[in-house]
C-alpha cells in the first residue's frame, strides 16, 4: 500500500511540475518564428551538419523564411527571404545591430576596442566616424582600403608581377606553384602595403612566412566551430583550447604591430617620410592631436581589423 502510494505522489508531482514548466515558458518565454524541434542539451546544432548553409536552405523550405533554431543553449533567428533580409538588415539595423560575440574574439580584449564588436555607443561613433572621415572616404581625401587597392595601380602590377615571377621560378625549378598561397601572400601584402607601406608576407623571409602562417591560422580558429558559443558555461574550461590559441595568435600580432609602430614613431621624429602616407601616419596623427579620439591600443586593435575585415567595413 506504502509503495503504490509513493508512485501515485512521484506521478502527481511530475504532473505538477511539468503542467508548472509549461505554463511559466508559455507566460514569459519569448514568441518565437516556427523552427524544427530541438533535442535535448544539443537543441538543433545537429541538424545543420558539415555544410550549414545548405542545411538551413533546406529546412527554410519547411519551416519559412523566417525561422528560429535552438543551438545548444543560444536561440537563433535564421532569415532567408530577400526581402526579410532588407527588413532587418537596411530597414531595421538599429534594432538588430547587437550581436552574440564569439568567445575567440574576447582573446586580448578584443571586443572591447574593436569597432567590429563594439555595441552601437559613444566609443563605436566616435571609431566609425575616424573610418569614414580618414579612412573609408573616397580619395583624395583619405586612404579608402578598397579603392585604394583600386586606385594604386603601380602597387598592383607590381604584386600581380611578383606572383607571375613566383610562378615562373616554381615551373624553372620543377616544383608545385602553390596558387593559393601565392594569391594568398599577395593580397595580405596589397593591405600591409596599404597601412604600413611594407610587405609582411615575403615568402623568402622566415619571419615573413611565419606572420602569412598566423593570419591563416587565426582564420581558420575564427571558421572552427567553437562549444563554449553553444554553452557560455565551458568557457573557462574551453574544452577546445580556441580562445588560448587565439590569445597566443593575437598577442603575436600586436608584437609585430608594436614593432612597426615604433618604427614609424622613430622616422616622424627624425623628419623622415616614408613617402605617400598610409593608413598608420593617418591614425597616428589623429592620436597626436587627441589622444583620447584614439590611442596606440585602439590602433592596434584597428590595424587588425584592417587586415582580417578589409571590406565588410566599407
């Protein structure tokens, strides 16, 4: 008798607290677009498998142009309609301009000077008002990065003839050409080239070879699939060691920064030019007249936004 009377109050307290669970979710839980149902700790995150954006095309034809996903514990609206896509992008970015910041990012502070992540405030403005009056704006009034690379065409053909001479000794010397790392070489040494007037990635120089090394491995811990986004509680654990790695990546970036700042720093003050001005004379003279408009860590901060986020800036 004692026995059944315990399985009837654990069946009615079960009841209870699911009847309870449901209520409270549907009271206060936000309305959310349709979405497949997610399991349980993982939510939907299988669902989306080896190649994401063909998974999400998929399930749009189900579930609509606007639909919500669980991944792991984060809630995602997924937009897929040109026109939904204008809504939140154009017509609403103010609303929407918030965004969930992924845990590598945080490596070195990071997301506190970055103009990137920064939330839409005072420090974002004051960021975004020095890209489009010194940097982003058309020339000749500053140093666009696209239209520079645009514009300096001399710098072009010279990079371009690099690469086809870079090439031509490969096939002299019997070996592979590496296409993706030469076109890859290149093209960092067009953005060094733009803001500190040096090639960075001289593929016949060790330390050159290891910072081309480093870009890619940060893009490529950048493009990892990364737990502690799904479940912010891993992230002093970081099981799989991406916010570590970056920090290391991150903290040999601003060395070599550190170093051609300072070099430059020692040309301005011995009346030397390093010929047209770049994106670093720039910031520094902006630095000069206000320090507190931007200091040599927020620059820092920008030229590696600079080199990783050339054209999503613009």
């Amino acid at each position: 008798m004692e026995f059944f009377s315990l399985v009837l109050y654990l069946l009615l307290t079960t009841t209870l607290l699911t009847l309870l669970s449901l209520l409270t979710r549907s009271r206060v839980g936000p309305k959310l677009p349709p979405g497949p149902a997610p399991l349980p700790v993982v939510g939907n995150l299988l669902k989306l498998g080896d190649m994401p954006h063909k998974s999400l095309a998929e399930l749009a034809k189900i579930h609509g142009p606007i639909m919500s996903l669980k991944l792991g514990r984060k809630t995602a609206v997924v937009i897929s309609s040109p026109a939904l896509a204008k809504e939140v992008l154009q017509n609403q970015d103010l609303a929407f301009s918030s965004r969930t910041i992924p845990n590598a990012a945080h490596a070195h502070d990071h997301d506190k000077y970055s103009v990137v992540w920064l939330p839409v405030a005072d420090r974002w403005r004051s960021l975004r008002k020095i890209m489009n009056s010194h940097i982003f704006s058309d020339p000749p009034c500053a140093l666009d990065l696209v239209s520079r690379l645009d514009a300096n065409q001399n710098l072009r053909q010279k990079k371009v003839q690099e690469l086809i001479d870079y090439a031509g000794k490969c096939c002299q010397d019997g070996i592979a050409v590496d296409i993706g790392g030469g076109v890859f070489t290149t093209s960092l040494n067009l953005l060094s080239n733009t803001i500190f007037s040096v090639d960075i990635a001289n593929p016949n120089q060790d330390s050159a070879k290891q910072f081309r090394d480093l870009v890619w491995q940060i893009m490529v811990e950048v493009g990892k699939p990364n737990l502690v986004d799904y479940f912010p509680a891993l992230a002093k654990i970081d099981p799989q060691g991406v916010r570590s790695r970056m920090t290391d990546y991150f903290e040999k970036m601003f060395e070599l920064f550190g170093r051609l700042i300072d070099e430059r720093l020692e040309l301005r003050r011995l009346g030397e030019s390093c010929g047209e001005k770049d994106v670093i004379d720039i910031l520094l003279n902006i630095s000069e007249e206000n320090n507190e408009e931007i200091d040599r860590t927020q620059i820092e901060h920008l030229c590696l936004v600079c080199i990783f986020f050339p054209r999503s800036l613009h």
